[in-house]
C-alpha cells in the first residue's frame, strides 16, 4: 500500500541512519488497543460536579431580562454562573500572540449573536440534575435582524454582527478589511491572455467529528491551584487561555493532558476549561464540563465555510499569466482563529505554481452562525479545492492534459513566489511524474524529464519580485537579481516537442495510454516554445 | 441509465508549521542513573504518533536504541512550553528541539564516557546499540549504563540536555502582502477514479493513487496511517460532510452521527501510495509534515473525476447526490453528452 521512491532526491540525503525511517511500534499502542489509554474523562472523583449550558436558540437577540431563581432552587443544584461571574468576559483566541482584538464573552451579557451561544452556566450533582434545572430558565429576547451570507454582510445596512468589527469584517494592520496580494500587474496580463476563465467556488462548513467530544474536568489542589484534566491539542494555549479568562498566575493552573479522541484542529479554541475552572473555583469542588455530540455538531466551532472566486488569464501554449483571487472566510459571529488562516490562505495563493501576475483578496467575515475556528488544512483545503478545479477547467478549455498543464506550470527551485520569496526544496514535478507512473496517466516524454531542481527562476515571473520591497522585510530573502525586463519563461530543458496548436476537446480526459507524442516526432515549431525554449533535440 | 466512471488528478503543497513562524516548541531531554532517557515535553499525541516521532528523532541523535528513550508528556508542571499540535507542526517544531536537547545531552553523556575510558571525546561514537567506543578501537568501549552510572555517582554530571525550536515571526506587507509564510513545504498528487451512476447521483470512489513528497519519513507506519486516514477525511468532506446542509442556509443541521453523513468502512478504496523524500533543509533529518495536506488533494481530484465521468462541474461542497442530479438535468439529463472523452 506505501512504497519508497528512494531513487528520487537520494543525492540530498543522507540514509545512513538507524532509528529514523523505521517502522517503530508506538509507545502507547497496547493502551491503545486495549483501551486502557487515560483520556481526560477517565479521571474520577467522588464529589464531581456537572456544568451545563443554556445556549440560545436565536441567532440574533437582546436579552431582555433572565430568570434563573427556580433554576436555583431545583434539586442537586450548587450554582449558576452568569456573565457577571467570569473574572475577563471578553477574549480572543490570538491575543496570546498579540494579534486581534477581545472579541468574545464567554458567556453572552446582553446580546446573542449565534444559536448555540453560552448564556448561562448550572453546576449541578449530575447532567440530568443541571439540565432539568435548565429547563426552569425563563429567558426574554428582543430578536434582532441577522445575517447569514458573508457577501450580503458586507452590504451597507447588514445587520452588525460582532461590535468589536461593526462591519462585520476582521481588521488588518488597523487600516484594511481584507488582506492584500499583489503580485504583478493582472489586469494588463488578463488583456493580454488568449483565455481568461472566471469560477466561484463554495465549501459548507465541516464538524470535526471527533470521537471524543470537547471537554475537561477541573479538580481543586492545594495552595489555591486547580489541576485540569482536558482533551485539548495545545496545553499552554489552553491554559493561558483559562489563565486569562479567570485572572488566575498561569502557574496557578496544572494542565493534564494526554490521549486525545481526535482533534483536527477542533480542540484549540479552550471551549471548557475557563468555565469548568471557574465552576470549580466557585464550588470548590471537582467540575466536569462536556459536550453533548449535538453541541459537539452544533455549536463547537466547525471548519468555517469559504467562498472563493478565480480568474485566471491563460496563453494556448499552456501558461497561466494571470490569477486573481477574492474568497471570503465565514468567521461566524466571532473571530477565534479564522483571521490567521485569511492570512495563511493568501500566503498559498496562487498555489504551487509560477504565476507572473498575481492578486489577491481575501475578507474574514462575521455572520450570525457558529464562530468557525481551526481544522487539518487550515486556510488551505478549500483554496486547494477551488484551485485545483479551476486548473482543471482551464486545462480543459486549452486542449491539455490536466496532468501535463500542472506540470508546465508547477514551481520550480528558484523561481519567485507571489509572497516574493524564492522556492526551494520544491518537489511538485516528481509528484506527478511518479504518481502519473504509478496510476498508468500517460505524460509525454518531455514531462516525464522534467525536474524541480531545473530550469527555474526568477525570470519565469519577468522579474516581478525585483519590483518588491523585499529586503526592507526579510533580509533572509533572495538577493536581489537583475530584473529581465521580459515575461518569458525561460528554461534550457527539455528539448521541444512538435507544437500541436490546442485544439479543445470538450472532456478532460486523459490521452488515450496508445498515443502518447512519439519521441521521434520533434521536429518542426516547438511546443511550448515560450516555456520550453527553443532548443531541439 | 448507467453509471460512468471517471479519472481526476490534483497536485498541491502544503506549509509546514504555523502561518508565518513566530511558534516555539521546547524539549528536555534527561538520562536516569542507569542510562535510560526521557524526553520531557508538553506537545499533545492526538493519534497523529508526536511520541513516536520525538522517541525515534530523540533516540538517533542520542545514538541510543529506541527502547532506551521514553517520551513523557501533556503536563504543564514538568513538561517545557509547546505551542501545540496544529498546523502540520509538531515533527518540524518539537522534532528539532528535541535534537537540540538530546545533542547537548549527548555532548555530556560522551565527556563522562571519556573520563571513564581515558581518551578525548571526539573520539569516542556511539553504535546506537547502547555502547560507546573508541573510534577504530572498538574492543574500548564502555556501555551507556556505565557511563550513566559514573556520571551520577561518581562524576557528578548530568546528562541532560535542553532544546527550543523557533522560527522568527515574518511581518506582513499590508499592501503587497509579502510575507515569509513558511521555511519549507510538503507536495502531493493524486488521481483518482470514480463511478458515477446517473439515475442516482451517487458517487462511489474506486481507487487512489497518490504520491506524497514529506521530506523525510521518520516512522513509514505513520506516515501510512495519516495518509490513508487523510484521504477518507477528504473523500468525506467531497462527498458527505457538512453540519449546514444548505448553508448559508442554517436549517436542517445534523445533532448526531445518525444525521451527520459520512463515508463507512465499506466506502473505502484502494490507494496505493508513493513516498518521496526531498529533505528539508531546516527539518528533523529533512522531516517535513504530512499531517495535514493529505485530505487537500482528495476534493478537487473527486470534483475533476466526476466531471470526467458525467461532463457536470459541481463548485460546492460537498458534492451530494442531489447536486449531482441538478447539474446532470441542467445539462439536459441522463448520460447525455457524458460518453465522450471517457478516462482510459
């Protein structure tokens, strides 16, 4: 099923190596297979406590007024926590890194801005204790108009979702709504272009779905310190999440964590822990505090949605020239993570490919629906979705096979990068060479030559980077080069197949495996002449 | 009525570690008396194998066999800061301070052995089998206990060793949005066939085949299991997931595994997998991250499959029986126009 191509690249490595590169059999395997692993719901204590919460069930409402007084008389309850009760009520995830702006109650004070969002905290003898009690909550709202699109909340008169970012879009560096590429100049590349292919692409949000659902239990110690035990991917961003929260000394706090029943980014925002923490300070007692697997669907963070449009400017002979990019993250009604991955997103744009002409801009928008937050290929996998189907088409409507159009604009080592910095390390080609070998998708021999390590560049961008104020960011960037003040994709191999004028075919199918470009017919124009160069064989 | 099959292909690469640097990891690395090593960490094992990978990186640079090097774990109180598992990090970030701190201890683990064996310590390898010897002189040589044993009760050494990893944080161009997102990058293609049926629908995956470019594989089997795993994620989330069905409609969301769709044992196709290794110049032994760039390829090799298949584009995920249906009646219904160009 896996297998080594230790041919490719064997000249970079040294494998004469003992423990990396084996098959060990994991440390804690056998607690995994049977089941003795300590999760963080494995811990008992006699005296454990449960917290539920009250979610609201509008997407946007004012709370008028809340009656808990039979809530707290019910049977088994030792305490509700409002928003009054939490030390710091306002947080953002980021602010540990310093970027953004406190933007989220842990519990809603006066306004809900998602169905789901905390509003209430009961600590209780058992789930089904705090739960009947819940259910003695008399809550009044005022609704509010809410919005759900991230295009229609950009409109003027949407509905202000996050009064933080009353136009309901992150900012960036205090000036911008959105973050910028430029890269190139698109709009003369687009005039230019034999074909330019516009699309819009849409992911829905996506559940983690982990086994394990978001929780944690906090235990009271000695000398006024908590230990909590929790399912969460990154210790010390939980904890000084929980630190600050609770205006509790870091070292106040002793994270306990361990085997994890699947994260994929959805335990990173601290869902439980500053609440669990605080009703266990509130009661002096052990609080354990869990998702239900309909919060888990509902109401834990999700991978955001993103809408993303590209337009790209394409030549017959296979280049791309031009492609501009605008997508927008649906944050939520909160930031949590989703304006790091805006600029993560960007910094993938255009994808790994050598593009001359590149844009970009990308929004986080907030809406009236679960904050998003993290997931396995964050910024990423959408991008990757629209891009890759976007090349697709564009081979497509060129005649080429999809395969072979990603090969010829795949980056190389040292060519320009839109975020101008130079590529390295690159190994694209041979993905795709080997994997083609491997499923039997005929590449002609001139593709199947090709190499990461040849032929790249800076002038395959036309010296675009050069125009950059690169060293005044990153002295670690490329020197700088003389700028050819031409956009030809200059490269000395391979020698230049017969050029075949695109004749589109409606599919995208790959050539017929029996006609693949005989070696021998390479006379006469080149192919690809621009890309390839002119030499012959 | 008839089910088209149809061939799609997507490459992509993916960053390592988080978006612009500026995340930190640390490792400590200590011997008891008797010469067996713990790393001392705070970074979280989701499944993903962080123990493994830090015991084996730990281990080789030691020059000690794996069974002598455990991996302690997810404590704040006794494990160094760690800015946690996302992000494809944790082999690049905590695998090079976990080499940094089992360096320095290996520095001192050599010097005891030189007192104990009266030669200089750049003499002296390790046989990664629990002794070290003299350089060309191998019948000297003193086992890691002996040295362990010496350097605390005799020499008063500790053989211990402390490792932080950090990229420096890149600023970002506001205007151009030149930045220094990552030090290296992960690639991948993958092809895919799928079967349409289109009465139905309904879209089976049949087989994948991928090559996946990581740098350096540390441990094969995990490297298997996280990409096979990734591609399953990836065909669900081309296929079924989403907790807003009609999004950015809001209705019908899914509460439980009885709603929330997602592919089942018997879903799963072959992939046959290639690894190549190109290694980093700043990874663990060129390790790269494969933890997350292997569902990328899968959705856009499904979309372009099933446009090889059946002739419609769907742009929004996930693809459903029900888009597919739409598509194939606004293109006129049926097969038609789908016999042409079909995948070899």
């Amino acid at each position: 099923m896996l297998e080594f191509r230790k041919d490719i690249f064997a000249d970079e490595r040294d494998d004469n190596l003992i423990e990396i590169g084996q098959p060990t059999q994991r440390q804690d395997i056998l607690g995994h297979v049977t089941g003795t692993s300590p999760f963080y719901d494995d811990h008992r204590f006699a005296n454990l406590l449960h917290l539920k919460i009250l979610r609201s069930p509008h997407a946007h409402a004012r709370i008028r007024s809340i009656d808990d007084s039979a809530a707290a008389r019910a049977p088994g309850v030792k305490r509700i926590i409002r928003a009054a009760d939490v030390p710091v009520n306002l947080n953002t995830l980021l602010s540990l890194i310093q970027f953004g702006k406190d933007d989220e109650p842990s519990l809603a004070a006066d306004v809900v801005r998602y169905k789901g969002e905390p509003i209430l905290g009961i600590v209780a003898t058992s789930e089904r204790a705090a739960l009947e009690a819940m259910a003695l909550v008399r809550v009044s709202y005022d609704q509010l108009p809410a919005v759900f699109d991230v295009e229609e909340a950009l409109k003027p008169g949407a509905p202000s979702v996050n009064p933080t970012y009353p136009k309901n879009t992150f900012e960036y560096y205090g000036k911008y709504d959105h973050q910028k590429l430029r890269f190139g100049d698109v709009e003369s590349a687009f005039k230019q272009a034999d074909l330019v292919l516009e699309d819009r692409y849409q992911m829905s949000p996506i559940e983690h779905a982990p086994t394990e659902t978001n929780g944690s239990i906090a235990v009271p110690d000695t000398n006024g310190r908590f230990i909590v035990y929790t399912s969460t991917q990154a210790l010390f961003f939980s904890l000084d999440t929980a630190a600050k929260i609770n205006a509790m000394q870091s070292n106040q706090l002793h994270f306990i964590g361990g085997t994890v029943g699947g994260g994929f980014g959805g335990k990173v925002d601290t869902m439980t822990e500053p609440l669990a923490i605080l009703a266990a300070r509130l009661t002096g007692a052990p609080v354990r505090y869990r998702f239900s697997r309909h919060e888990e669907m509902q109401f834990g963070s999700p991978r955001g949605a993103e809408r993303i449009s590209i337009k790209d400017g394409v030549m017959k002979d296979g280049r791309i020239v031009a492609r501009q990019v605008r997508a927008y993250f649906d944050s939520g009604a909160y930031t949590r993570l989703s304006s790091y991955a805006v600029v993560k997103c960007v910094a993938h744009i255009p994808g790994p490919y050598t593009i001359p002409n590149v844009h970009a801009d990308v929004y986080c928008v907030f809406t009236n629906r679960t904050p998003a937050t993290a997931m396995r290929g964050f910024g990423v996998t959408a991008l990757d979705f629209a891009l890759e189907s976007h090349m697709d088409k564009d081979a497509v409507a060129l005649g080429i096979d999809p395969l072979e159009f990603r090969i010829l604009n795949a980056y190389r080592d040292g060519d320009m990068k839109a975020h101008r910095r130079e590529a390295k390390n690159c190994a694209l080609i041979e993905c795709a060479q080997v994997a083609a070998e491997k499923a039997n998708w005929p590449l002609r021999d001139e593709f199947r030559r090709l190499s990461s390590r040849q032929g790249g560049g800076p002038a395959r961008t036309g010296g675009a980077a050069d125009r950059a104020r690169a060293p005044a960011i990153a002295p670690a960037a490329a020197p700088p080069q003389p700028m050819p003040q031409r956009v030809a994709y200059e490269r000395p191999t391979p020698a230049a197949p017969a050029r075949t004028p695109p004749t589109p075919p409606p599919r995208s199918a790959p050539p017929p495996p029996t006609a693949p470009t005989p070696a021998g017919s390479t006379h006469g124009a080149p192919r690809f002449s621009s890309v390839f160069g002119t030499r012959r064989r | 009525m008839a089910k088209h099959r149809g061939r799609g292909v997507a490459t992509i690469n993916y960053p390592v570690g988080m978006n612009l640097g500026g995340d930190p990891s640390q490792a400590l690395v200590h011997s008891n008396p008797t010469g067996k090593f713990t790393v001392a960490l705070s970074s979280i094992d989701l499944g993903q194998g962080m123990k493994s990978v830090t015991r084996q990186i730990c281990a080789e640079t030691l020059g000690v066999p794996v069974e002598d090097v455990y991996v302690d774990t997810a404590d704040s109180d006794t494990g160094p800061h760690c800015m946690g598992s996302f992000a494809s990090r944790g082999t690049h970030r905590v695998g090079n301070a976990v080499i940094t701190a089992a360096r320095e201890a290996r520095a001192v683990m050599l010097e005891a052995a030189a007192e104990e064996l009266e030669v200089d310590p750049g003499d002296l390898e390790t046989d990664g089998k629990g002794s070290i010897r003299v350089k060309g002189a191998p019948h000297r040589s003193i086992s890691v206990r002996d040295v362990a044993i010496a350097a605390q009760f005799k020499q008063g050494k500790t053989i211990s060793g402390r490792g932080i990893f950090l990229v420096p944080l890149s600023d970002v161009d506001p205007e151009t949005g030149e930045m220094s997102p990552a030090t290296c990058y992960a690639h991948a293609c993958l092809i895919v066939e799928v079967e349409v049926d289109d009465e139905t629908g309904e879209i089976a995956v049949l087989k994948m085949t991928s090559a996946y470019e990581i740098g350096r594989a540390i441990n094969p089997k995990l490297v298997e299991q996280q990409l096979v795993g990734g591609s399953w994620m990836g065909m669900s989330h081309a296929l079924y997931e989403t907790p807003e069905p009609y999004y950015p409609n809001t209705r019908d969301g899914p509460r439980d595994f009885n709603e929330y769709l997602m592919p089942g044992p018997g879903d799963i196709c072959q992939h046959d997998i290639i690894v190549l290794e190109r290694p980093a110049p700043d990874g663990p032994f060129g390790a790269k991250g494969p933890g997350e760039m292997c569902a990328n390829p899968v959705l856009p090799a499904v979309a372009n499959a099933i446009f090889n298949a059946v002739g419609v584009r769907i742009n929004e995920l996930p693809i459903t029986p029900e888009k597919v249906l739409k598509a194939l009646k606004a293109r006129g219904g049926g097969a038609a126009g789908a016999s042409s160009g079909r995948a070899p």
